[in-house]
C-alpha cells in the first residue's frame, strides 16, 4: 500500500525511515512525523568545508531555514 501524505504527517520516525528505504515513499519529507523535527547532517573532510559553506548559502532560499551555522568544531586530532 502506498503512504498517503495524512499517512506520513501522523508516522513515527522509525516507519518514515523504512518507507523512504524501501522507496515506498517518493516524495519530500517535509510535513512528515508530525511531532518531531527533521535536521541534517553532513560530514566531510575539512579541505571541502568552505566550498560546503559557500554552496549551502548559496542555495539556503531552497530551504525552510536560511540559518547558518554559528559555530564549527574543529578536528583537534
């Protein structure tokens, strides 16, 4: 059975998760898991972070936040 939008707004995280894994769910998951917040992560080696930083300025008009990070923490090792 394909999710329908009022299906995924009311799903937990953990059920959003294995239909987007099993591509039952092919749309943008804004509005899912009403409830909870949706947040991303990206990790990459320190060489491309300002180009990371630079690309997601320039495309923040595309998300619902145009915040930007306030601090990064530096890999002491």
């Amino acid at each position: 059975m394909t999710p329908t939008p009022s299906d995924m707004r009311d799903a937990r995280p953990e059920q959003a998760w294995e239909l987007n894994r099993r591509d039952a769910w092919d749309r943008p998951t804004s509005g899912t898991c009403h409830g909870y917040v949706q947040a991303n992560l990206a990790i990459l080696p320190r060489a491309d972070a300002l180009d990371f930083f630079r690309f997601c300025q320039a495309t923040r008009n595309h998300a619902r936040s145009s915040r930007s990070p306030t601090s990064v923490t530096p890999n002491r090792n």
